[in-house]
C-alpha cells in the first residue's frame, strides 16, 4: 500500500516508521527544509516525552476530549512509547515531578536516530519544501503543482503556534474547502497578560516565584513562576490554562490565586510572622523568616491595600489573588487549541466527509497540559491510525 503522509512532526515520524517496519511504502512530505523542527525547539527546555501516571489519570489531562484518549491510551500508552524507543537504544528515566524524560539523548540526536532509520528502508521516500496546495478525493497537490496520488492519505501539519517550525495553522482553507469545520485556534500552555504598575516594573526584567502554587476554579498546581514585563508564565500557569482562558472568553478577566508558602499552613505562617524583632523592618523579617526576597515583597504589595498587607499579611501569602486581564499571542504558545473538529473523524481518526484521509495530531481540535502529555497525545494518535491502515 502507499501511503502518502503530509507534514514532518514526530506522529507522523512515528507513524512512517511504523508503517515501514509492517511493509507498506510511504511518501513523507515537509513544507520546511526539514522534518522535526518543533521537535528540536521542545526539546531545548529539556525533552519530556511522556509522563508516568496510570492511564485512567493520564487521560483525564485531556479535558472534554478524556475517554476518546483513554481508548487511544488502552492501544499504545505511556509504556508502550517507553519500550517503542528502546528500539532506537534510548533509555529514560522518571523524574521528580513524575515526567518521563530520555536519560542521555538530546532532542536532536533522537531525531537523528529516528531519520536514520528511516533512510534504511528503500520503501520510504522524503520530500522537503513542498507545501499542500490542494486536496482532492485520490490525490493531493504541493507546491509548483506537484500532484501525488496514494491508497491512504495521512495528515499531521500541526497547530498554530510557534509558526517559525512550519506550523502556522494557513492549511486550514484546504479542508474548509470540503466543507470540513473548524474551530477557530487559541493558544494553550501559554502565559498571560497582567497590568503592572510602572513602578513595579521598573524593579525587574524577568523574576522568579520558586516553589509556588497556583489555584484557580478548584484547580491546583505546584511549580514554578517566573514574573515577567507583560505578565506571567510557567508550568503551574500553563497547566491550569486551559480553564483560564475559557474564563476570560467568558469575562475578559480572570483571577488565579497564589500560595506563595505552601509547606507552610496559615497557622505556622502566622507564627513565624509573629516573631518580628522591633529592630528588623518588615522587609528584612520577611526574607529572615520566610525567605522571601525584595521582588517577591514588591509582588505582594502590588495588589494589596496598606491595610491588608498590614493586618492580613499571612493569609496575602497563602492566597494571593492576582487578576489575568489577557492571553499572550498564539505564536509565543506551546501549543494550541482549535482546528478540525473531532466531530468531524471517525474513531479511527478518518475524515468523514473524504474517506482514505486521516488527521493527526494538533490540527485536530484537542488540548492538553504540559508533562509529556501532548506529545503522547501525538504517537497515540499515530498508532491509532497505524492499527488501521495495517488492519485493511
């Protein structure tokens, strides 16, 4: 069978290898220069690949979309990707915060491996620089009117976010085209705007909040912030994202909550507070007694009143609201939400309104948190359609 499969992402490596390795013929096509290239920028921030969490759990990091990817997750799971590398001799390792990363292999060198193998078989063909133009029932068209025809079609051309990788979301018409819908992309995983005073901005370029938690909507996550001039990032905020930015859609604001000590519960905060020697200002016993430094001080009084600060200065620490008043642009994004609409593929991941063509990865209309979860999104959903196309 041949297989043509547009767009150089890791699912669609994964699944071309896949493919290759049961025997079929596949024809990989890449609009940029090369295959991989979110891949490699991911993986400057160090390469998580998956997480560790039982799968019940694991899918609930899906959202809306939770029992689909729990099904997904049955088929080729957080394990399964664990021993699928194995085969390209890269061995991982489970970190503190229970994220599963490759012990000694950088993103590139694993993309290596991965290329590598691909050019063993002689039943694979690469094509760069050629861009999808058109796409019809048996054939797809690129760039200088290429036309390519196949038995299965697969594509996987990425969301809307970091479009200097190739992935910029402009393929979207070619599937409105068929009348297929689309949900119309937002960012995820992503930081948030603030309005800081000049003042405060002026005592900073980028700061750190170490060991934190952020609580918003019954949500919690621990982690770390870094406080920036427009606002704020981090994994705590990128993982309770997906729930913020529904609330500023909803109110164009939304307050996040920050406990700012959370080894610490308010009667033990407020003991150590109580200890203030009449010599020391309150700055010093602050970074004395709960090592909180200068920025952080000035973090607190920036949206509390004199009053507060003075008389309720431990619950300010254990529970600091701080209003979110907008998203960073989608192309500062880790990810994105938005694209084809799951309404619109069978189980199998095949368009319903153009059969033989399937879609994969994050120009499907999904979201996920941060922690490897959007990558094992992406292979899941590539061995999904590999279990069909080998089925047939």
């Amino acid at each position: 069978m041949k297989v043509v499969i547009v767009g150089g992402g890791p699912a669609n490596i994964f699944l071309s290898l896949k493919l290759l390795e049961a025997g079929h013929e596949v024809a990989l096509y890449e609009k940029t220069n090369s295959i991989g290239k979110k891949f490699l920028v991911a993986g400057k921030s160090g390469l998580n690949i998956t997480h560790s969490e039982p799968i019940d759990k694991f899918s609930q990091k899906y959202f809306e979309n939770s029992n689909y990817f729990l099904e997904l997750l049955k088929d080729f799971s957080n394990d399964n990707l664990v021993e699928w590398l194995k085969n390209f001799e890269i061995e991982t390792f489970i970190g503190s915060s229970k994220r599963v990363f490759p012990e000694s292999f950088k993103a590139s060198s694993i993309l290596k491996k991965w290329t590598d193998r691909l050019k063993n078989y002689s039943s694979f063909s690469l094509f760069t620089e050629h861009e999808l133009t058109e796409i019809k029932l048996n054939e797809v068209t690129f760039n200088r009117n290429i036309k390519v025809h196949f038995d299965k079609v697969v594509y996987g051309l990425g969301g809307a976010s970091w479009n200097k990788t190739g992935s910029d979301g402009l393929w979207t018409n070619l599937f409105k085209a068929h009348d297929i819908k689309m949900i119309p992309f937002e960012a995820s995983n992503c930081g948030f705007e603030i309005s800081w005073s000049k003042e405060f901005k002026s005592k900073f370029d980028i700061a750190p909040l170490k060991n934190v938690t952020v609580s918003f909507n019954g949500h919690s996550i621990r982690g770390e912030l870094m406080l920036t001039q427009y606002g704020i990032e981090g994994t705590p905020i990128y993982s309770l994202s997906h729930y913020i930015k529904k609330e500023l859609n909803k109110n164009e604001k939304a307050i996040v909550y920050i406990d700012l000590k959370p080894d610490l519960d308010l009667e033990q905060l407020n003991q150590k507070l109580s200890k203030k020697r009449n010599k020391d200002s309150l700055s010093n016993h602050l970074r004395k007694s709960l090592s909180l430094d200068g920025i952080v001080i000035s973090f607190l009084n920036e949206f509390s009143s004199k009053e507060s600060f003075k008389n309720e200065l431990g619950h300010l620490i254990k529970n600091y609201p701080v209003e979110l008043n907008s998203i960073r642009p989608m192309n500062e994004a880790i990810s994105t939400s938005g694209g084809i609409s799951m309404d619109e593929v069978t189980k199998s991941l095949e368009l319903k309104k153009l059969p033989n063509h399937y879609v994969i990865g994050e120009m499907l209309d999904w979201d996920t948190i941060t922690g490897g979860y959007l990558l094992q999104g992406c292979f899941s959903m590539g061995h999904r359609v590999f279990k069909v196309i080998t089925s047939v």
